[in-house]
C-alpha cells in the first residue's frame, strides 16, 4: 500500500490539550492539523464536540433562512 504524504494528515487527540507530535512516513514530516473535517463531523484534539454542534447550528440556521426568503 502507498501512502500519499501529501494528502494524509495527522491529529493527536488528549484531553489536556495540544501536543506536537512528528509522524514521519518515507522521510517526510506528516502536516498534524486541528480540527479536522472527517465524514463530515469535526473532530478536535480534545476531543469534544463543541465545534461540530455549532457548525450543525449554523447550518441548520442557513436552511432555515433560505427556505423563509424563498417562501418570501
């Protein structure tokens, strides 16, 4: 199997915060990234949720709008 280092990130999740962490695959440095958006949820290295609710919030309200202005 290949391994693309140019698409494939890294993310450390730990409750006490961020860490760096240097994953190195065929010499070169893995980018580590927080958040991240993955199957469509956000995903922290704290592992909470708080981001992706606000994001579902915000696109729920985005909806909301737009059918109210097209019912107009």
């Amino acid at each position: 199997m290949d391994i693309n280092v140019k698409k494939t990130k890294t993310l450390v999740i730990n409750k006490s915060g961020h860490i760096n962490c240097s994953i190195m695959v065929n010499g070169s440095v893995l980018e580590q990234v927080s958040p991240y958006k993955y199957l469509g949820r956000w995903i922290t290295e704290d592992s909470k949720c708080e981001l992706d609710i606000k994001s579902r919030i915000d696109m729920a309200k985005d909806s909301y709008w737009k059918q109210r202005i097209a019912k107009g």
